[in-house]
C-alpha cells in the first residue's frame, strides 16, 4: 500500500495519508463532516483541553473494566496517564467501541464493550511514509 501511495503521490495533506491504511477511520469520519470538522477545530485551538478529556475519558473505561490490556493492546496506567500501545508492534489497531457503553458503569459483569479485530492494518505499510513508527 505504501508503493501504491508513493507511485499515485495523491495531493492530500500528510494527516489524510496517514490515514490511508485505516478505512474504517475514514469511513466514519466521512460519515459524520460535522463532527470531523469540529474534532478538527478542537484539537487546533483547544489540544491541551482536548487530550486532558481523553485521559479522563479512558481513566473512566479503565475503572469500569472496559479498558485492559489483551491479546490486541497494552495498557499502561501511570496513574495520571493512560497510554495504549499495540501488543503486537508490527500493527496498529483501530478499536471500536460505543461510548454509550464504555464510559458508564457495566450493565452486566463480563460485558467487553471493545472490540478490535478486522480494524488492524500493518505497521509496516506506513512505516515508508515515515509513518507508524
């Protein structure tokens, strides 16, 4: 896939390329150009509040059982900071995951409420875009 990208050499900025091997991602940022935008307007003029928001939001699924490490991802709680890397380093997953679930208390014991699977692509497709690494 990088080849393909080097050979097309498409004109989107560098943040849409990297986002290439992840069609899921683009799918449901395509899916919803509103919330994209503000994502994107928020992480530009409000990234400190913004990551500040993503770690309480994963402290939260952490307490609630939601996010763990698996045979997917690696969780490291430093207490203050929650960092999830690839359990296998050759990929990136993408999770996939309802917030109406993972961020409130379980309904049920046992319940998982994140899921990986097909959402994986290989590190080393971005690794020659500089990415990925």
């Amino acid at each position: 896939m990088a080849q393909a990208i080097q050979n097309d050499q498409p004109g989107f900025d560098p943040s849409v390329i990297a986002l290439l091997p992840f069609p899921s991602v683009l799918q449901m940022m395509a899916s919803d150009l509103n919330w994209t935008a503000n994502l994107g307007a928020a992480f530009a003029t409000q990234g400190a509040q913004l990551q500040d928001s993503v770690q309480r939001m994963r402290q939260q699924a952490y307490n609630y059982g939601y996010l763990k490490s698996n045979d997917q991802i690696v969780v490291n709680n430093s207490g203050n900071y929650i960092d999830i890397e690839p359990y296998n380093p050759d990929y990136v997953v993408v999770p996939y995951y309802d917030p109406a679930v993972v961020f409130y208390r379980p309904w049920r014991p046992g319940y998982v409420g994140i899921s990986f699977g097909y959402r994986s692509s290989d590190r080393r497709v971005l690794q020659p875009l500089g990415l990925g690494t």
